[in-house]
C-alpha cells in the first residue's frame, strides 16, 4: 500500500500524490481525506523535487520520502507543516537512474532504479533526513523482450513484514531478488533469486497482510504470480499464475498491469491494468493462494499507474496519469466491488500515499 500510514503526525489524516513535472505535474500536491467519504481535497503542492513520481511515509516520524525519477535519480525527504510540505534537508543522490519506487527498512531508504537497473541504500538520520553516499547493489541479466529486457530494469523494492529481509522486483530480468541488509553499512547483498516466466516482466508485489504469500504482477504478460513466503530461510516460492483479464478490450489493445494492492483485511486484491484502463478485484475467499477474479471496473480516466488502498479499507485510489486524476472508488465490504465515487485533477499523477 505504497508505504501508506495511517498515524496522525499533526494536521490530521492526509494524502501525498506524486507526480511527473517534466509530464505537466505540479510535484507533490498535499490533500485533506474526509474520513467518512474517502473525498480528497488539495491543500498545497511542494515543487521542489523533479519527477516525484512514488512516495512513501514513514511510520514512526510522518516523514514523506520521495524519489526524483530522472537520469541523475536523487531522492528527497519532506516534514508535513501545517503549510505543507517543507524539505527535511536537500535531496540526495541514489547513485542510480531513474529511480521508480522506494521503501523503508533498518534506518535505511531504499530505491528501485529502473534505467540503471539497481538497487541503492541511503542512511536516514534521526531527525529523518538522508544523507549519501549511497550504497548501490547492481542486477545482472536480461529477458527475452529485446525491447523492454535488454538490461535488468529493477522497478520496486520493498521490506517484508518480518523486517529481515528486502525484495527487489526486476522486470528486465525476471526476478524477484531477495536480499539482506547490512545493519552496519546498509549495503545489500542478494541472498536468494526466484525466476519467474520468461518475457512476463514483474513489475510490483503485495505481501499478504496475515498468510505467508506474495502476489507477484507483471506487466509484459497480464498476469498474477502466487508465491509462498519463508521468512525463515528468505526464500520466494512460485506456486501458480492467474491471469488479470483486460476487461472484454478489445485484443488489438495491450494490456500493461502497473500495481496490485491487498485489502488491509487480507479479503481482496486490486489490480490496476494500464491500456484497457481498468481496475480487476479478485477474491481471496478461497485462501491467499487462490485469488478468483470476481470483478471489472474502469478507473476512472486514462493509464492508471498506481493503486492506494485508505488505512481503513472502505476506499480504492488509482492515479490515473494520462487523464490527471486521481480518482476514488467505494469498497463493497462483503465482495471488495469497487464503485467509483469521485475524483480531482491532479496532472500527470502518479502515485497516492497515506500519512
């Protein structure tokens, strides 16, 4: 849930969206949520950072991290004010280019850096700044996909729920990397690797709230792919796939799976799929390893690039960044059905994250 919090840290509850300035975003827009209604309200936009296109909160300080997808990728760390966003100090290098998501773990931030096709680490201090350098674990390999696998493409990084271990989610080789984090230096070093099917590009995963599973989606084959987690060993399982229909689209329009989300009940799964512009729900009714595919909606406008579920559960939101929305969905409790229940321009949004 792209790092989402749900503390209070001082002007109530709030959503931080990304957004690509170099695509017409304003940067990183602060919006009040109704809690009753899921309805956002932009408060203030922080400009400072180009290209914020993920975003991240840290639990414990309210801090809002951002990566700068550009060449020389940087990343940037915000204080909520009551004004808004300010820069808990300047924005720091990653040592990678284009980075496209990042994450939290052992006093350290980490980016997925897609250009580059690496992995970096950047100390956090106290007060919840960053400073460099940072320490940069290279991916080696390719896919079949001349195109879009000539090189490793890492697109997501991410702690598991044990705190031991972090994934790294490479489209351009296949691979899901599972890696431990030196609690000295911070560098990481890659414990085990699963291989998933080739050309199929991983490009995000959830892990299941309660049971040992991740669910793996990639973007090159409109596909899920359920895998059993063992924190114990650090080891990633592949276990099935399970297609993500486009919809009914017609077949002469690519699908491209951007982000899948888990209910924070462990209920349902969302599935956000850019080209047939829709959002797929599935049931996990049936266990964490047999999601069913239960419903279709459209998201609302155009490549949605990203899925936020609310702390609650009661609301979906897609960043939709072709149209410049972000729009809202109401959550049927009993089969997780999606309703959609307004939306606010947001140019070129890419992401939505709760502090």
């Amino acid at each position: 849930m792209n790092g989402a919090d749900s503390t209070d840290h001082g002007g109530g509850h709030r959503a931080y969206i990304g957004s690509f300035t170099s695509g017409g975003g304003r940067g990183i827009t602060v919006a009040a949520v109704d809690p009753s209604t899921g309805a956002l309200t932009p408060l203030s936009v922080t400009r400072s950072l180009p290209d914020p296109s993920y975003l991240t909160v840290s639990r414990s300080t309210g801090i809002v991290y951002a990566v700068s997808e550009v060449e020389q990728g940087a990343a940037g760390a915000f204080r909520p004010t009551a004004e808004g966003l300010v820069p808990a100090g300047p924005a720091v290098g990653v040592g990678g280019s284009g980075p496209t998501h990042l994450g939290l773990a052992g006093g350290r931030l980490l980016t997925a850096n897609y250009t580059s096709g690496s992995v970096s680490s950047l100390p956090v201090a106290a007060d919840g700044s960053l400073s460099g350098p940072a320490s940069v674990l290279t991916h080696r390999g390719a896919g079949p996909d001349g195109d879009r696998q000539e090189a490793p493409h890492a697109h997501q990084v991410l702690p598991d729920p044990s705190g031991r271990w972090v994934l790294g989610v490479d489209l351009g080789t296949d691979s899901v990397r599972v890696c431990a984090l030196d609690a000295a230096g911070g560098a990481l070093r890659v414990h085990s690797e699963t291989r998933l099917r080739a050309g199929s590009g991983p490009r995000h995963l959830v892990f299941h709230p309660t049971e040992p599973v991740v669910h793996v989606l990639h973007e090159l084959e409109p596909q899920l792919t359920v895998c059993r987690w063992n924190a114990a060993s650090g080891r990633l399982e592949p276990v099935s796939e399970v297609p993500v229909a486009s919809g009914g689209t017609s077949g002469a329009v690519r699908a491209y799976p951007s982000a899948v989300v888990a209910s924070p009940d462990g209920r349902f799964l969302w599935a956000a799929v850019r080209g047939a512009d829709v959002i797929v729900t599935f049931s996990l009714a049936g266990g964490a390893e047999k999601p069913q595919l239960t419903g279709t909606v459209g998201c609302g406008g155009s490549w949605p690039r990203d899925l936020a579920a609310d702390p609650s559960g009661r609301h979906l939101y897609a960043a939709n960044e072709r149209s410049g929305d972000v729009t809202w969905f109401d959550v049927d409790p009993l089969d997780g059905q999606l309703r959609r229940a307004g939306s606010v321009a947001v140019p070129a949004a890419t992401c939505v994250a709760f502090g």
